[in-house]
C-alpha cells in the first residue's frame, strides 16, 4: 500500500460513529491520529471553525493549504474509498452494495434509538455514562469538574431523550426491537462471520459502533446481550481490530447466495426503521415539527429530522440507480420484509 499521511479525527470512546470510523481505518490499514476530545476542543485549538452541526467523531481532511472539517461518517466512509485504494468496504455488487448501504443506514439512525435509550433511560445506565463519560477525555480530570462534568452531561442527556422518541410509551417497542435485533444477529453470526460474507462492509462497521457501545459501554443493553447473543458479544470483540484479516472479493456473498438468516435482520428494518422514515420524511414535506406513526403496534411520537429525510431519499436515489437485473435481486431478497414499502418515492 502506498504510504499516506495519517488522517486525523477527533471524537470520544462513548460516541458509537467514533468507534464505527476507528475500527474502518484499523480494518483498512490506513494510517490516522485518532484525538480522544471533544472536536469544538480539538477545532479551536486548530483555529478551525466547528462544523454544523458538530458531531463525533469530525475528520480534519487537507486540501492543499486547506483544512476540511467534516463529520459525516456515511459521507466520509465514500470519500476514504475514492482516495485510498485496496481493502475496501464497499461490494462491487451493485446489489449488494446497497443491501451494505440499508444495514449502515439503520444501524446509524435506528440502532442508535437503542444505544441513546439505554444510555439514558434508567438511573443506572445514566450514572454509568454520566461517570465514565467525562473520564473518557481526561482520566486525570480534578473531581470537583468531574462532578460537575457528570451532572451537566446526565442533566442534558436525559433531557434531550425524546430527541429519539425515547419515553415511557416508547421504551417497550424499543427494548423489544432490541433483542430481536440479537436474536437476528446470533442466528446470521452463526452462519457467517459477517453480514454479508466473510470481508466486512460498511453496515458491519455501523453496527459495530452502535453495539461497541451497547455491549461494551452500557450495563442495561450489556446485561440482555450477553444472555441473547453471545456471537455478538464475541463479533464485537473481533470488529474492533480486523486489520489481520486478508479479504478477496470472493468473500462477498452474492443476494443469491445468502443464508436465510439474513433476513431476520431486513425484517427488523421494515418492521420499526420503515415506519419511522416514512413518518419523518411526511412530516419534513409538510414543514411539521413532529411526527407520530404506528410502530410495532404502538404509537410513536418524535421530533422531525431533516437529515433522516435525506436518508430516505439517498437509499431511494441509490435502489433507482440500480440495472434492472439488480433490482430484481434486491427485490427478491426484501420482498415481504417491509423495506420495499420505503422504495417507493420518485
């Protein structure tokens, strides 16, 4: 591999997208400094404006006397794979690619209800994150600021729960999507040592990050794995560092070729994550600030998020560039899982 200068990140153990990146990089064997701080920290050090909005973990790319702030992880997962050549995350299936690109997308924007609900819905969990959280960047850090750091963090993460449509109503459907999540996770694991062969894509690397956090982190979710999967719990371990493995493009797995147990897992995507991209993506095209929808026979209530809407159309853009021949293997494969209801928009 060509020698390159070291990509430069900046994000917190606790944060799942940090881990996510982290762990593509080992796997990729490109070189980086990873700067476990909050990025406003690290980008005012640099002088670097903070981007908008400011996410874990924030890439620092140079483009000549430039320097690129940008924290993306989905973006910059692409923009590595067009700079850096060899070892890549991305099928050269068409068909497969996007199937790798629906797992990424709901492990970010689903999987991550499950991380930030656990973290913060019970007293447990919370005084867990609200401790180890501030050590995370300062093992050293006085107590008095720790305390204070905990107390500000718990106060604002616990306060900002419904961002994911995480409350009493709520906290059921999730922890019920949850373990069968696991149990779709250990049947598949069982048969294969990734998603979608024997070589990691871009939707193991989101998983992993979102599961980083909820078997590695967080006591409650930790608990219920551990007793559900203990596949996962171990493909955890192993994600973390998979830069020993040599893949060839024959460890891709055709949609043909598939086991059965994948579709476990795309039945859990249309089962909960269809329903609320449909909801949100309305509420988006009507200017509403919330939007409600029936998930797993329960109302859901939440906040409207743009960025989920430009998700929604990015999977639709990408399913409406496929061959004919490719959308019908992607057809055949999510057909009754409930995904193809959201593959319908222009």
């Amino acid at each position: 591999m060509a020698s390159y200068e070291p990509i430069v990140l900046a994000g917190g153990t606790g944060s799942p997208y940090t881990q996510k990146m982290v762990a593509l990089l080992r796997y990729r064997r490109l070189p980086y400094r990873v700067k476990w701080a909050f990025p406003a920290t690290v980008c005012k050090a640099m002088g670097l404006e903070e981007p908008v909005p400011a996410l874990q973990p924030t890439f620092f790319f140079k483009d000549g006397e430039e320097t690129q702030v940008v924290c993306d992880s989905t973006l910059i997962i692409r923009r590595l794979e067009k700079s850096y050549s060899g070892r890549s995350v991305l099928p050269a299936d068409p068909a497969l690619t996007f199937i790798d690109y629906l797992i990424e997308d709901f492990a970010d924007e689903w999987c991550t209800k499950y991380m930030f609900h656990y973290r913060w819905h019970q007293s447990v969990d919370a005084d867990n994150a609200g401790t180890m959280l501030p050590l995370s960047t300062d093992v050293s850090i006085k107590q008095d600021a720790h305390t204070e750091f905990k107390h500000w963090i718990a106060d604002r993460q616990i306060g900002r729960l419904h961002v994911v449509g995480s409350n009493a109503t709520t906290a059921p459907i999730i922890d019920a999507s949850y373990r069968r999540f696991l149990t779709a996770m250990e049947n598949h694991l069982a048969n294969q040592n990734f998603i979608l062969g024997q070589r990691p894509g871009a939707g193991d690397f989101a998983l992993f990050g979102q599961l980083s956090q909820l078997v590695g982190f967080d006591p409650t979710p930790r608990a219920i794995a551990y007793k559900m999967s203990p596949r996962t719990v171990a493909w955890v371990d192993l994600m973390c560092d998979q830069s020993g493995l040599d893949p060839t493009e024959q460890d891709w797995l055709s949609l043909a070729d598939q086991p059965e147990s994948l579709r476990g897992l795309l039945e859990e995507i249309g089962r909960v994550y269809v329903p609320a991209q449909l909801a949100n993506a309305d509420a988006v095209a009507k200017g509403e600030k919330i939007w409600d929808a029936e998930i797993d026979g329960c109302a859901w209530t939440q906040q409207t998020f743009s960025y989920q809407a430009k998700c929604l159309r990015w999977t639709n853009e990408l399913y409406n560039a496929l061959s004919d021949a490719d959308r019908a293997s992607v057809d055949a494969v999510l057909a009754g899982t409930g995904v193809e209801h959201m593959l319908t928009l222009d």
